[in-house]
C-alpha cells in the first residue's frame, strides 16, 4: 500500500464491524476518498472527535483495494462545532455535504473547486453572519455551475434574450413569454435577481432580499438541483421552509483561524 496526504472535509461515515467506521470525505486534491478510521468508535480511540460530519482535517491515508485506511488525522476547522448546535444551521449544511457528496459521483477523481466552494460555504455557515438557507442556496448554485449547470438568469435560456417572464427548469432556467414552456413559473418581482446575488456571491443584495423571495428563490434551486442530479437530496426535506420576517441574531462566531 503507498501512504498519501490530503486535507478534506468529512462528508458522511458509517459504521463497520463492531468498532470501525467508513469515513468518506471530499479532500482537495484526491477527490472523493472512502477510508476506514479503525477502532473510532472505542472511547480509547486516538481519531476522538476528528472524523466526524463537517469537519475540515488533514489527513494520512494508505491506499487499499477498495478502501483506504486513515492512520493520521489532525482537525483544521471543526465547523460542526457551530452548526451542528442550530437547527437551520445544521440541516443547511446535511444538505451541502450531501450534495458535494453526489456531485463528487466518482471516487478519487480531483474536485477542487468543488472542495473550495464546501470549505468556504461550512465557514460561511458556521460564522453565522447569513441566513443558512441563503448560504445553502449560494453554494447550491456555485455547485451547479462549477459542475457546468449554471440556471440562466438574467438572458432566456432558450432564445437569448433578455425579457425574461418565467422559471422552466427543463429549458435552463429564466426563459422569455416567446420560449416559454407550459407549465413554467411566474417568479416574484426580485427572485431572479437574488437568485443572480447568491451566484456572484453579492451578500448585500442577498441579505437585503425579502421573505416570499429567498422562499421562491430555494423552491427554484432546490427543484432545479435534483432534476439535473436526477436524485433526491433527502437532506433538503429536513431545511427549513419558513423564512422569517425578522432574521434573529446569530450566535457568536467562533474563534476559527481565516482559511482561503
């Protein structure tokens, strides 16, 4: 077996014999990597609370047949530190790991941008300065256009231009009254632009956004996420809906180092 190093985020684990676990985690330049963390769940063991959902760690593998073995494992960013103490927060982010996790469909095919959108979207999630559904809907649609299924959004998908009336996830995304489609829908005034604001990453708008808007607007990604997939994301189910009218405060940040 040949030892290897990569940093990664810890997307799901599973349990193996009576007291192993299968960790998978989406690293920054192997890709997606399965290894088997021996012995985690004994309360002896020396991984503790390091392989855990959420978690960015660097790591030190042996290549294996079919599974790797994880014999190092140092914590970098224990994201679920924060999250996983809020319930929106915490079901935003099942969500993003579950979808990296799908996105990254092969195993040790290299996903760096992929990586860097998670990493960013955790530590955007776990400072609690947005909404988690925004946070969500923003690394949803970054994933989608990194993978090369950017919704159009300013400009018809069909047609090219720029009068756009309606949202046919079919067709691409907006779509003008000429092209569009039976069935498609009539989005608020200003959905479409949050939708364009999550993309870009412009916060400002984003965050100035109103309720029925950031509503629609992950109606929209959630619906069009999954028809490209062509797979549920069964965390989605668990995000909450509601969006209020006042946001409350977040909690305070933690004291995570800056990491690009």
């Amino acid at each position: 077996m040949s030892l290897y190093r990569d940093e990664g985020v810890v997307l799901r684990t599973q349990k193996l014999g009576e007291a192993d676990r299968i960790i998978t985690i989406l690293t920054k330049r192997t890709g997606k990597v399965r290894g088997v963390a021996k012995g985690i769940r004994r309360t002896t063991s020396r991984f503790g609370a390091r392989l855990e959902p959420f978690t960015h760690v660097d790591l030190q593998l042996h290549a294996g047949r079919s599974l790797d073995v994880i014999t190092q494992a140092e914590t970098l960013h224990p994201y679920g530190q924060a999250i996983v103490r809020d319930y929106a927060r915490y079901t935003a982010g099942m969500a993003m790991l579950e979808t990296a996790d799908r996105l990254a469909a092969a195993e040790k095919e290299p996903a760096l941008r992929l990586f860097l959108l998670l990493v960013g979207g955790l530590r955007t999630l776990a400072e609690g300065a947005h909404e988690p559904r925004l946070v969500l809907d923003a690394f949803l649609l970054r994933s989608l256009a990194v993978a090369g299924y950017a919704p159009a959004l300013t400009a018809c998908a069909r047609c090219g231009g720029e009068a756009v009336q309606a949202f046919a996830i079919a067709a691409g995304g907006a779509v003008c009254g000429a092209c569009r489609p039976p069935g498609a829908a009539v989005p608020a005034p200003g959905t479409l632009e949050l939708m364009n604001a999550l993309l870009r990453g412009d916060w400002a708008t984003a965050d100035g956004s109103e309720p029925r808007q950031r509503s629609e607007c992950s109606g929209f990604v959630a619906r069009y996420l999954q028809w490209h997939l062509e797979h549920d994301i069964r965390s989605l189910r668990h995000v909450e809906r509601d969006w209020p009218l006042r946001r409350a405060e977040p909690d305070a940040a933690p004291a995570y180092g800056a990491h690009g």
